[in-house]
C-alpha cells in the first residue's frame, strides 16, 4: 500500500485547521479533507453573527486574532480562519465529501472520498454538528417557507415570521428581521428566554414587553400550512396569518456517519460518542474525535474556544504510541 498518509482530518473547520498545524508542526504528514468551503460551518452562520467569545479565545496554532470589535463577527472570523490556512501552509482539500472510512487493516484506514481514496494511519473526525437540524416533527413542516437556517434579514421584509426557539439564534433572528420591517411572533416552549447573550436579551424582552415582537411561551408550534399556522398555547389552539418560519430549533452530529464507521454512541437520548477524553482516542484504534462532535446531542457543551486543545492532545498520543512502536 503507498501514499499512506500519517492522519486525515475530516472536517475543515476551526478544529480540523487546529489539527492539521499540529500535526505539521509535529512533523507528521496530513490531509484535512472538507465538504464544503473553508470553515464551511462558519460561512453558513447568519450574515451579521457575533461571536460570544472575543477573539483571543477564537485563536489557533497561535496565530493572532486581531479584531476592530470586542467580540468578532462572522466576516472577521472568516477573514480570520482563512489566513491562517494560507499562512500555516496545511493540506486542505475542499469540497470533497467523505462517503466511508473503513480498516484496511489492523494499522490503516481507507477513506473514500466523492473525488477518491486515501489510506491513512490515523483518522481525526472533527465535522461538527452544524449539518442536520432537530426537526419540529409537525404537520407541514416540510413546506419551502418552513427554513432551519437563517442568513440574511432583508428577505423577510414586510413578512409574517414565526420564529421558534428561545435562545441565541432565535434572539437575533427575531430582532434582526423585525427592525428590517417582518412582523415577528415568536413560539417557545419554556415559560421565558433562555440562554441568550447578555448584551441581547434585554432587547428582546423590552421587544416583547412592548408588544412590537408577539411571543408565545410555554408553547409549540403544531402546523404549517400554506398561509398561516397553529400554535398551541396553555389557552389552547390559536391560528395566525404565517409567510415563513423560522425553525431555530438547533442542530445534530451526522451520528449515521459516526455509527457506520465504527464509533459507538451512548444508548441514552444524549447519544455521546464513544473516546478517551485524555486522548480523544474512540472505542475504534487511531481513530479519534476533536470539536463539537464530541457532545453528541449535547451541543452546548463543546465551543471553538474550549476545544482547541483536542488538537493538542491528539497529535500528542500520536507521537507518544509511535515512540512507544520503535
């Protein structure tokens, strides 16, 4: 077998770069392989995102984040994560999607890819959570005018939104599109805002108190139809005039992906997967997790700025186990 590379990283993001400068800079040969663009998650955040992190905490392979603001936003971040790439001089292959990964034998993987094959002695999944959102599981949900992600605010002018979660997303997506003229009720399932960034949530709730942002709390969204919607409130059903929805109910892991390659998960609805968190080894040999990716359903737990250090501890096992075999 030739061209057998020391680690393939699948998964561009900021974790997957941070992987790839480890493993160069400990001399190891990489590829990260992405399927999308660069930072592909990142390019799909909403046009006018701010980071809750400041900048410092955004860094990787010690290269400088240097922001005009006190927290960066999404085109910095961009700008960012791009230069660094070009800088660190790390192998990236974009837009090219990993269909399976399979053992070729007991020391290296087959990656099949939608433009080839790669074998490689050990194999970082770093492909984060963004991919596939929780679905309503409602009647109508289905329908073009039902939308999981949110980019940019001027479309939905002079439009009846229903906007459906109570944290961060939905905060921006509720007062971002209302300022830019959409008529804006909100459906949340708890009894009031949830985890919300400090600086926003007051806005939003001075929004409600004044009644410019209706809001339902302590219900759900029941159906969709073409024109309007049911909302299911503790005074019972209630139907209004609807154009589009919002459906900012969070995202998941791809676990099809993780379970066809051999990464168990929890039986439990968390659905962790399955690795040393001292070495992020999985329960599958020179196979190992970096990033969100490791929280499972648990997507709140794992951030750009506490997971950095995957990376770290990754490419250390490596070079400790390969010390260990010579």
């Amino acid at each position: 077998m030739e061209n057998i590379i020391d680690i393939i990283i699948v998964g561009g993001g900021p974790i997957g770069l941070a992987c790839g400068i480890e493993a160069r800079n400990a001399g190891l040969s990489h590829l990260i392989l992405e399927k999308g663009c660069i930072v592909n998650s990142l390019f799909n955040y909403p046009l006018h995102m701010t980071f809750f992190s400041t900048s410092d905490r955004l860094e990787i392979g010690g290269y400088p984040f240097p922001s005009i603001h006190p927290k960066p936003n999404r085109m910095e971040a961009l700008e960012y994560y791009r230069r660094v790439a070009d800088v660190s001089d790390i192998n990236i292959r974009l837009f090219e999607e990993v269909r399976n990964i399979e053992p070729a034998d007991k020391d290296v993987y087959t990656i099949n890819t939608s433009k080839g094959q790669y074998h490689a002695r050990h194999v970082v999944i770093a492909t984060g959570f963004y991919d596939i959102p929780n679905l309503l599981g409602i009647p109508g949900e289905e329908l073009p005018k039902v939308k999981h992600y949110y980019y940019d605010p001027h479309f939905f002018y002079k439009q009846k939104l229903v906007v459906v979660g109570a944290n961060n997303s939905a905060a921006d997506v509720a007062l971002e599109t209302w300022r830019r003229g959409a008529e804006v009720t909100m459906v949340v399932r708890q009894a009031e805002l949830q985890s919300i960034k400090y600086w926003v949530k007051p806005d939003l709730q001075n929004r409600i108190d004044e009644g410019s942002i209706k809001a339902y709390f302590s219900s759900t969204l029941a159906a969709v139809r073409e024109n309007e919607v049911d909302i299911q409130t503790p005074e019972g059903n209630v139907t209004i005039a609807n154009d589009y929805v919002m459906a900012m109910t969070g995202y998941k892991p791809n676990f099809s992906f993780l379970q066809n390659i051999g990464i168990r998960l929890s039986d439990d609805e968390h659905k962790h997967p399955a690795y040393n968190p001292e070495t992020m080894e999985t329960n599958m040999p020179h196979m190992y997790l970096a990033g969100v990716v490791c929280g499972g359903m648990d997507t709140r737990v794992w951030f750009i700025e506490n997971s950095r250090e995957h990376a770290v501890k990754i490419v250390k096992h490596i070079l400790e186990k390969e010390r260990v075999a010579s």
